[in-house]
C-alpha cells in the first residue's frame, strides 16, 4: 500500500485549535489597553467597505467583476475576503456586540474569539452572483466555492473552516506513508494541500491598517475588530495539531489493523457493516484532537502558567511570524497527538465500536481519560507542550501589537489569484458522494472455503471411523 487512503485526515474533526475560551484567556494575558472604544454604525460599515473598494479599483481584474460600489456590497466583501458571505459578520455586519462602547482590551479578547463563534469560514458553496442561490454540482450536491477547501474539512458545518485555521510547513508535502513515519509535518493527502491560517493573519492585519487610516468614528473599534481576528489566526497555529493533517503514523496502524479485524468478523459486510481505513482513521484522530483541546481547556486554570509571560525569542525576532510559529509548532505536533493517545480511556481508541468523542455534546474530557501510571505521566508532558504553544501565542500576539500596523501592504493581488485558482479548481471538481463499502466477497468465499474444508475433514473422519466399525463387527 503504497499511499494511504486516511485521505484530508481531520474530515469529521471540529476545526478549533483552541477553543472560544483560551483564545480569549491568551488574548487577555498578551494585551492589556483600557481605552474605551466607540462601536460602529451602519453608515461607519459602508464607509470602511466603500474606503476598500477605492483601494481595489485601482486593479483591472478587481474592476472587472466589482466595477461600481454599488456592485460591492458587504455580501461580495466578504466573499472577496475568503469569507461565506451568507455568514454575518463582525466587522462587516451589525452584530449585537456592536451596542455599546468597549474596552479595547476586552474587544480584543473578543474578537479573538469571533472567527470560530460567527461560522465566517464554514459552509463556501459557489453561489450565483444575483440570486445567492447555492450552485449543485453534477451529483446535485452543493458545489463548494473552492474544492481545495475539502482537504481539511468536510463541504458543511464546522469542518469546514479548517482550511483557514491550519497552517502546514513550506515546501515540498507527500502522502507517502514513510514521510508520515519520519517527517510528520510534511505529510498531507493531496500533497498538494494548502491551508489559509497564514493568510488570514496576513487579511486581517491588512483591514487593520486600513481601518486606522479611514477617518471613521468608529475606526479604533474596526482595527480591533480585525486585530483580534489576526490574533485568532496567529493563535491557532500556536496550537501544535493545527500545523499537521495527520500527525502520527500510529493512527494510520491503528486504522489499518482495526479496519481488517472488523472485516473478518463481518465477514467482508455480511454479518455486519464494514468500517473502512479512512472511517476509522478520522474517528481516531478526532476523538484524540478534540479530547486534547477540551481536556487542556478544562485544566488550564489549574496549570503554573507563569511561564507563559517569558518571551518566544524564536517567535519574538521573526520576520514572518506565522511561518516562524508553523516551523516551530509542526515539530511538537505529533508528541501532542502520540500522549493524548496514552492517556485516553480505551474506548477513545476503538474506531469500530468506541465512543466518538465529542464536547460539544456534553462529553466531560476527565471521563475519557485513562487513569494509569502511564497516563498520569503523559499528561504531565503533554501539558507541558501546550504550555509552550499557549507562550508562544501570547509572544506572537504582542509581537503583532509591536510591530502594526508595519509597511503597506496591499492584499488585492494575491486575493485576485486566489479566486481564480479556486475557478480553476472548480472545473476539474468531482463529487465523492456518499462512500458506501461494498461487501467483500474474498472474506466470504474465505469462510466458506474454510467450512467446506472443515466439513469434508469432518466427513472423511466419521467415514474412516465408520468403515473401522464396520471391520470391527464383521471380525
């Protein structure tokens, strides 16, 4: 088996690298600014779109599709920026934390947290530029705005933000099984998979420039707004599993193993459905990524993290700071997901027949954690490792702060190539569908080879002892 099948690994993951609460418990500790800020007006909104727009025009392939400001409205803003233009908005639509003014600080805090809590990311259909109406693909499934978008996440629902909140490694990706084994972080299903967590950090902080520059009454609360979205970028990728598709090769064993144990004792689907590599493979490495995230959650306020104040030298001095961050956190990743396995309760490994994890249902971290020696120990370490990726996050975000608003940068360029390699890749799209395993017949056959084997042995037994007695009675 020369290239796995696990295929885009964190398909059913929730995409979260931290959750809503340490995005804002690491913002908070980085940033500390009580200036009270004045939330904006619609009228304040327009203007920051229409300031945008004027910028833009200046680009013929920008004027091309946006030719007035009439035809850029907050919907095409936001699609133009990567975002699901069905989803409202901080930043680009009036929200209910736009009421009253606000600490800076707290609004930082917030806005760190908004890209997960407003589904900016989730659900990219291609959708027709009039009506809005989301277009079907061949199958008559919705076709996704961009397919590439696929190799993190699933088509709907919080999968399916993980493009933007991953970021991998420079350079040359495989999906040979070997890399997996020795160079983790550069393994990815296609090899051609690319996440956009760097280049949001890069999106935001250019909003943020423009903002300070727009003369609007609201322009402090609108370049918070955008900081804050950058630091959640710049934060996930502190989270070590966000900078790796896999992670570890353990878990492709595992699948492998378990996906042909659950064949012969179906029978290859005739006594009972068939659990594919890839089904067990991504049931795996979810329970094991969303148990570490809830069960570090859980417990940080309980942790020494006065360590966390001491600066990332590393991570300090970076000209990129987000590539700086993925080189560092892609090498921690796989020890994170080789100690959540250790210390996970056994039903957490099962991919047949185990529990799928899950937090945002209800599960308790602390009920699905193994309560060994073993274990103990790789809790220590693996909190430990967190607590390097929580300072290095905090570094990052006061590095940011230090730095902005840096020199101009115009971010339409790249954002005009983007949307034409997303039309490129449209054209050679094709629907997966639903992925039913057929039965196996070998298993079967097997089986039965083996019965018939078993019933002519048996048969030629009870002949030989019969054809003995028969002899013994005529004697």
């Amino acid at each position: 088996m020369k290239r796995l099948v696990l295929a885009a690994a964190l398909l059913s993951t929730r995409a979260l690298a931290y959750n809503e609460a340490v995005h804002a418990f690491i913002t908070e500790h980085a940033v500390h600014d009580s200036r009270v800020l004045t939330p904006p007006t619609q009228d304040d909104l327009d203007g920051f779109r229409i300031l945008f727009w004027q910028h833009a025009i200046e680009h013929p392939e920008f004027a091309h599709h946006y030719p007035s400001v009439d035809s850029f409205s907050a919907w095409e803003f936001k699609q133009f920026l990567m975002l699901n233009p069905e989803a409202r908005v901080h930043g680009f639509d009036l929200t209910p934390e736009d009421a009253a003014p606000m600490r800076r600080g707290r609004l930082l805090a917030l806005a760190s947290r908004w890209p997960d809590e407003d589904g900016r990311n989730r659900d990219r259909f291609l959708r027709d530029g009039r009506t809005h109406e989301v277009i079907k693909a061949k199958d008559g499934s919705p076709m996704p705005y961009d397919p590439a978008t696929l190799d993190f996440g699933g088509l709907t629902g919080t999968t399916s933000q993980a493009h933007a909140h991953y970021g991998l490694v420079e350079g040359p990706l495989s999906d040979d099984p070997a890399v997996l084994k020795s160079e983790p972080w550069r393994f990815a299903v296609p090899p051609t998979a690319h996440a956009y967590g760097p280049e949001f950090v890069g999106i935001y902080t250019d909003l943020a420039a423009l903002a300070t520059t727009s003369e609007l009454p609201s322009a402090a609360w609108l370049e918070a707004v955008f900081a804050g979205a950058a630091f959640h970028h710049l934060e996930d990728l502190c989270n070590q599993i966000h900078t790796v598709q896999v992670g570890t090769y353990q878990f492709f064993r595992e699948a492998f193993l378990q996906s042909k144990l659950r064949d012969l004792e179906t029978l290859g689907g005739l006594l009972g459905q068939r659990r594919s590599l890839r089904q067990i493979g991504v049931r795996l490495i979810a329970n094991h990524h969303l148990l570490s995230e809830d069960y570090f959650a859980k417990h940080l306020e309980t942790l020494h993290t006065g360590e966390i104040e001491e600066p990332d030298a590393a991570i300090a001095g970076a000209a990129d700071l987000p590539r700086a961050i993925i080189e560092k956190s892609s090498r921690e990743a796989p020890e994170v997901y080789r100690l959540a396995w250790r210390f996970s309760a056994k039903t957490l490994r099962d991919g047949v027949s185990g529990h799928e994890y899950d937090g945002a249902n209800g599960d308790d971290p602390d009920a699905f954690v193994s309560h060994t020696r073993d274990a103990r120990a790789a809790i220590a370490e693996f909190n430990a490792i967190e607590l390097r990726g929580i300072r290095r996050a905090v570094t990052a975000v006061r590095a940011w702060e230090r730095r902005f608003p840096g020199p101009p940068h115009d971010p339409v360029p790249t954002l005009v190539a983007y949307h034409a390699q997303a039309a490129h890749r449209r054209a050679g799209y094709l629907p997966q569908g639903a992925q039913q395993m057929g039965i196996a017949w070998g298993y079967a056959a097997a089986a039965a080879s083996l019965l018939a084997a078993a019933a002519f042995l048996i048969r030629r037994r009870m002949l030989r002892a019969l054809g003995a007695s028969a002899s013994a009675g005529a004697r």
